[in-house]
C-alpha cells in the first residue's frame, strides 16, 4: 500500500494520502514497455514506464497566423531543410552559414546539428540501427516544432537510410 505525505504551505498539519487503489490507478496510467538491447557486455533489458493517458494538445494559434502575424513577408511560415551527406561533407559548416545569412535577413532559423543534438538531447542513443532512427525520429520531432513556431529548421545529420529520411519527412 502506497501512502504519501502532502503538507500544506497554510498550515501545520501533514495530510495523509493512503489510497489503496494506488498501484490499479497507476497501471492505469502508465504501463511498462520493455525492450531487449543488445550492447557490449551481451545484452541487457531495458524498462521504460510510459504514460497512457497523454493526448496532443491543439495550439490556439495556427500554423498559417503564426507565418502571418510573426514572418518578414506576408505569408511567410517555418519550415525544415534537411542536409544529409558523409560525415565531414560540409552539411554543418553549409547549414551554419545558412542559419547566419537567414538571420541576418530577419529569417528566424535555427541550425541543428547531429553531434551538437548528441551531446544533448540524444546523449542516451548509440549508434545501433534502433538507436539512429530514434536519434532521426527525434530530431524531426524537434524541428516540427521549431518550424510549427515560425522557425526555418535547418538541419544537419549523416541519416545515410532512406527509410530514416523518408520517416523524418512524415513527421
């Protein structure tokens, strides 16, 4: 049984929770999604609690107001580009030059680069096939978002897999 202690910021009394129904509220909630990775010790178990009960929230403000109400021109709205070529190519050097000339402009727009996105956001990926298209997937999920703000997202990864790319597009 799951008992929690809530103090009140007004008040010198210790609420108790005691609930019971906590642990088959919880499942309701959430569920266990466990995946088998293999990696360089043979091969480990990996469980992530992931919520059940979350839906997308609409914006109040679309995309289509934001690119009129925020662009340097009538109409104008955020988009991605996406640089794909070997490592060592250009695409970052291409992509940060492109960012600064854009800027300049009055362009918002914001360069994501895939070893700047790896020591942040996707420090946790390696570098299996599982783990490349999470690092894509998450990447394009990114820069949605900065292209729904009115932001042209411009980014910059290796992403040598069709399927990747073409994933990325989707989203």
């Amino acid at each position: 049984m799951f008992v929690k202690r809530r103090k009140f910021p007004n008040s010198n009394n210790n609420e108790i929770l005691n609930n019971s129904n906590y642990e088959k509220q919880k499942q309701q909630v959430a569920k266990l999604r466990c995946t088998k990775h293999k990696d360089c010790n043979g091969g480990t178990s990996e469980c992530l609690q992931v919520a059940t009960n979350v839906t997308e929230q609409k914006h109040n403000v679309t995309r289509e107001v934001r690119g009129q109400n925020l662009g340097i021109c009538r109409g104008f709205r955020g988009c991605t580009l996406w640089l794909t070529g070997l490592s060592g190519a250009g695409k970052t050097s291409i992509a940060f030059e492109l960012e600064a000339y854009l800027v300049s402009k009055g362009i918002p727009a914001y360069g994501l680069d895939g070893d700047n996105i790896r020591t942040g956001l996707n420090k946790n990926l390696g570098f299996s096939q599982v783990d490349r298209e999470e690092n894509i997937r998450r990447v394009a999920e990114v820069a949605k978002l900065f292209a729904d703000s009115g932001v042209v997202s411009i980014c910059s990864f290796v992403s040598p897999f069709a399927e990747d790319r073409e994933m990325a597009r989707k989203i």
